[in-house]
C-alpha cells in the first residue's frame, strides 16, 4: 500500500483503516516545522520558569503542586535519580502510572489506528512535543510494532490516558508489544525493529497520552464494518423479500419522496436495485402454491417424486366471493401460498425506514468523526504563533481531550445496532414460522416422518445475538463517575462506547448472516415450489386440479366452472416468465450456495453456520451482489 502523508490536517476514515490494515505513514516536512516551533516555545518558556499546567505542576488533583528545580529525596539510599530533571521525570512518571489497563488486548488493527491518530493530531503543532519523540512513534507503527493495550481502563477524559499511556511505554521501552507475531517486552520488541527508547522531555508524556485516540481508532473501524452492514442488511431484506414473494411498491421512489429522509431514501433505493428483475416480487397471489407433506402418493412422475414436499391450492367457490367480485376478477380464486393482502408485515414494509434510520445515524456518526480525526485533543494547547499574545495566553488548559462529541453519537449507535439486528431476525422468523411465512414448510424442512428440526434453532441463536445486542444498547455517556480526586468530575465513557460499538458489529453480522442463510433455503423452496407447480401444468388441466383443494364432485353444479378456473391457473403458468429473485439477490444467493449446499433434509448445520459468517464477514456475499449491480 502507498504511505500515507500526516499532516494534522486532512487524515480521513478511509487512510486510518488502511493504517490499521497495515499500510505505512510519512510525516509531512512542512507541518513538522510547526511541530518545532511549538516545542522550542515550550522550552522557553521552561527556561522562563513559566507555571504552566502538566510541564511545571503536577497533573488532574496535583495540578496545585510546583515542580521545584531539584529532588526533595535527592541522595536517599536506595533511590537513585532516574532521569536528569524533575520535569522528565514528571513525564517519565506520568505514562509508568498511567498504563494500567485491564482484560484482553485491542487487536492489532484498532492499536495502528490509535496510533494514526494520536500522531496525526500531534502534527497539528499546538501540543508541545519535539520532532524527534514524534519521529520516533512514526518509526515504531512503521515497524510493525504493535504495543499491547488492554481494552479497559478508559473513562473518557482526560481522553483516553491509560490506553494511550499503554502506547507511549512501548516508546519508552516498557510495557509489552506484539512484534512479527510474538507478544514481547516493550524493550525487546523495539531493539528487534532496530528501535530505540525515547527520553520524554516537557509535556510530551501529557502529548502522548492525553487525547481521543482510542474511543476515535474504535468508532472509525466499527463505522467501516457498519457501512458494509447496512448494505449487507438491505440485501438480507432483499433475499428475505424474494424468498416471500413480497410486494415492491412500499420501496418506490415517490413514495420515498413524501418522507425523504436521506438514509430512508437511500435505503429504498438500494432495496429497488437488488430486487430489480425479480418476477418473485409482486407476484400473482394465485400463481403461488402452498406446501403440502410430501406423501407416497403425492407424484406420479418418479423425477416428482424426488422432491421433498408436495403442494397444493384451495378453490373459492363462487358462493365464497360475495362482496369480493372484483378481486376474484383480477386474480384467480385460489388460495396458495400468499394471503390475500396487500401488504406485507413492517419487517418487510418497513425496511426502509428502520434500514435508513440506522444510516441516518451512521451518517452522523461520520460527521463527528470527520471532525476529530485533524482535531487537537491534548491539554493544555499551545499557539506559539498567535501574534501580540501575551504568554499566558499563548498557553491555554481548556477541555478538548473531553470524549462527549464521540460519546454520544456512539451512543446513537449502540441504540441503531440492535434496531438492524432485531428486525432481520423477524424476518427470519417469519421464514420459518408456518403460521407467517406465506406457505412455505414449517422451519424450511419437509420433514414427513416428524423427525426433522429444520431452521427451527437458527431463530434461536439470532434470538440470542439479538437479546445480547439489546442488553448492552445502554448508553454509557449517560453514566459519569468522578476521577481524581473530583477535579475530573465529569468524564464521558466514550472508549465503553467504542469497544461496545466495534464488539457490537460482530454480533450483528452474525445475525444478518443467519438471515441470509435461511433467506437461501426459503428462496430455493419458494422457487421449487412453483416450478413443480409449472410442471404440473404441462401435464394438464386434471394434474393440476388433483392439487386443488375444496373441489366440487363431478356432476356438482360448480364443476365446471372449476375446470375453468384451474385451466386460467394453467394458463398463468404456463405463459409467465421464469420465476427468479432480482438479479443482483440470486448472485449473492449463488454465492452463499458455491459454500452452502440446499439442505433437503436434516443434518449437522454447524459447519453451516461457520461458513455463513464468513461469508459475511469477508464480504463474499455482499461483494457477488455488488458485482451484479455493475453489471447492471
């Protein structure tokens, strides 16, 4: 991958996930001469004996302490001077004490993106840190080392100082990083990339650790996966719509135009796309039969007779159509397998809205990452520049290390993730529950000798996944707990709500996964289906009258106006094009099939499974959907 220029000022969400996926950094020249100045104006201002927060006072609580210019504990045995001033041993102190976070570590690409980050806002020049400390963390995410951050320990602000500090000890040669594969000392890890430690000098432990880094690096990668997830979700919907031989108008455009929303119009856009050339979709109600047990007796042909299920209609007498003439005009008095209604229920309807909702979201979740990732979020900030300042303002403690801007709308997010997941396992469970899956077998199995199961613990697990979802929806940004000492009494627990967010999206593509795969079965069944029906209809009008149910005897008044109505289904059959879901929906459909074979009858479905969330997590299916979409 070609490296990527950091310059403080134009880092976007597409460079810090290809940071994280490996690709190197340069600084850029320009912008490090900003960098030196800020630090050369610190320095000065040190050799001034300026106070200035966090380079010649203590930090949080201990901001009311002066450093002085030498140890009290100078020269107490056994406690030798580590560094040359009280000032870098400030720093030095500050990121040893600070790294105390706990539980499994950050995968490798979420620390790359920190460290994209904290070194993109560090160009900015208005932190304090010199060129070569900057350099120096240039070298080591270059390098591939990877230092060990726990994932908590983070409440939000003063940014994220305990994760960043994880980073910076690395630096300093402490802690522990992961290196070509091995999880090593800090030291070792740096002297096997040809790295050497670092010396902190003023403020830069507080440049290092102060700041956004990791609630940012977790939002950016979980709004990558999620903008793959909301397409994966409308696909998902797509399949399910197909599989149920669902109606379209709900997703015209003019319809979308009265509410236009943008995510609800994107959405409904997407939905006409994917389901373009679908002759499933609004589908005759009459044409579709309904699946019956498959019996000894239920084929004559011996090819028939391979077939799982058999299938059927019921006749409505005229003396059934009162009051519904002018229907029975337009469609054929049969019931088969899709009610006569013309809607479908909000899980299909309504995908628009909730689908474009969570977009909506996202979008403004995006937003507010576009913003913070060429943002300054240390303290204090530094304007060396600004001209006719007096020092003291030069050198302002404010509050941007403060994560609410992030916490917040991930918030929005954690809210958005269950919405998207608990819809799509309504629409699997209509598919598999015979009371609402408009006449396709009970849990997608033919199961004649009542020994088969089906899909019926898929609904299961995304049930779970679901209720997991929804129990951690709980916005962390509304739960502050004091910090040092009270003089950080207001935190934002955005780094919980990024860990929750990008932990989230796992859980969610496994639910939208599930959906896809039932969504497969059901759609070879529904398509089955009504081929078997067409190859009745070759065969004649009396084959497919033996399908019919309610029939009135030979000789009954209402035969032969029953012979003619089963000859119009005929007809329909015959003379229709091929039943097919959209084009785009049997190309993800055929990619799910390259990996999971149709199941006919009972058997191990864990492998299934596995190979189902993969897909989706390596976005195989939704990449074979996109492809039809081109061509088209």
């Amino acid at each position: 991958m070609k490296p990527i220029t950091l310059d403080g000022r134009s880092l976007h969400r597409a460079q810090v996930a290809e940071i994280a996926h490996g690709a190197q950094v340069r600084l850029e020249p320009a912008q490090l001469e900003a960098v030196a100045r800020a630090a050369d104006f610190l320095a000065e201002q040190v050799r001034r004996e300026q106070p200035i927060y966090g380079v010649s006072t203590g930090f949080g609580s201990n901001a009311d302490k002066l450093l002085g210019n030498r140890r009290l504990r100078d020269g107490i045995a056994g406690a030798p001077p580590q560094h040359e001033t009280v000032l870098e041993e400030l720093q030095h102190n500050l990121i040893v004490t600070h790294a105390v976070c706990v539980g499994e570590p950050f995968a490798p690409d979420v620390v790359r993106a920190m460290l994209a980050i904290r070194i993109n806002t560090l160009m900015k020049g208005h932190s304090g840190i010199r060129v070569q400390t900057l350099e120096a963390l240039t070298a080591m995410l270059n390098a591939g080392v990877v230092p060990v951050v726990p994932r908590k320990g983070s409440v939000g602000a003063s940014g994220d100082l305990a994760p960043l500090s994880h980073l910076a000890i690395v630096l300093l040669g402490g802690g522990e990083a992961f290196f070509q594969g091995e999880r090593l000392p800090g030291a070792i890890a740096l002297e096997r990339a040809g790295l050497a430690p670092v010396t902190l000098s003023h403020k830069e432990g507080l440049a290092l650790n102060n700041g956004t880094a990791q609630m940012l690096a977790t939002a950016v990668l979980a709004i990558e996966r999620l903008e793959e997830l909301c397409d994966t979700a409308d696909l998902a919907a797509a399949m399910t719509i197909d599989a149920f031989a669902g109606r379209s108008n709900a997703f015209a455009e003019k319809v979308h135009a009265l509410r236009p929303h943008p995510g609800q119009v994107h959405a409904a856009a997407h939905l006409r796309a994917l389901l373009a050339g679908s002759t499933l979709a609004d589908i005759a109600y009459h044409v579709v039969p309904r699946f019956r047990t498959w019996q000894a007796d239920s084929w004559v042909k011996p090819e028939q007779q391979a077939l799982g299920f058999d299938i059927g209609w019921e006749w409505v007498p005229p003396a059934m159509r009162a009051g519904r003439e002018k229907f029975y005009q337009r469609y054929r008095p049969f019931r088969g397998g899709k009610k006569h209604q013309p809607q479908d229920s909000y899980s299909l309807r309504c995908v628009p809205q909730v689908h474009g909702a969570v977009r909506d979201a996202l979008e403004q979740a995006k937003r507010v990452v576009d913003v913070e990732l060429n943002a300054v979020t240390d303290n204090p900030l530094l304007f060396p520049d600004d001209p006719g300042a007096e020092v003291e303002d030069k050198v302002v403690s404010a509050g941007h290390f403060h994560g609410m801007p992030l916490a917040l709308v991930l918030s929005y997010l954690k809210a958005a993730i269950p919405t998207l997941a608990a819809i799509s396992e309504r629409r699997l469970n209509k598919l598999v529950d015979p009371a609402t899956n408009d006449g396709l077998p009970p849990f997608l199995i033919g199961n004649e000798d009542g020994t088969e199961s089906g899909f019926m613990i898929v609904q299961y697990t995304a049930a779970a996944l679901v209720n997991d979802l929804a129990s951690r929806a709980h916005p962390a940004s509304v739960y502050s707990i004091p910090t040092s000492a009270n003089a950080e009494d207001h935190v934002s627990m955005g780094a919980n709500e990024g860990r929750h967010v990008l932990e989230m999206c796992t859980d969610l593509a496994h639910v939208l996964a599930l959906e896809l795969y039932t969504a497969a079965q059901a759609l070879d069944y529904r398509r089955d289906m009504i081929a078997a029906g067409r190859t009745l209809a070759h065969a004649g009008v009396d084959a497919l009258a033996a399908k019919v149910a309610n029939a009135p005897a030979p000789g009954h008044p209402d035969r032969d106006a029953f012979l003619a109505d089963v000859a119009g289904l005929r007809e329909d059959l015959l003379v229709a094009d091929d039943f097919v879901p959209g084009t785009a929906v049997a190309a993800a459909w055929a990619a799910l099939r390259e990996a999971i074979p149709f199941m006919p009858r009972d058997r191990a479905m864990d492998g299934d499974v596995a190979r189902a969330l993969r897909l989706v997590e390596e976005g195989t299916v939704l990449a074979a959907a996109r492809a039809a979409l081109s061509d088209l």
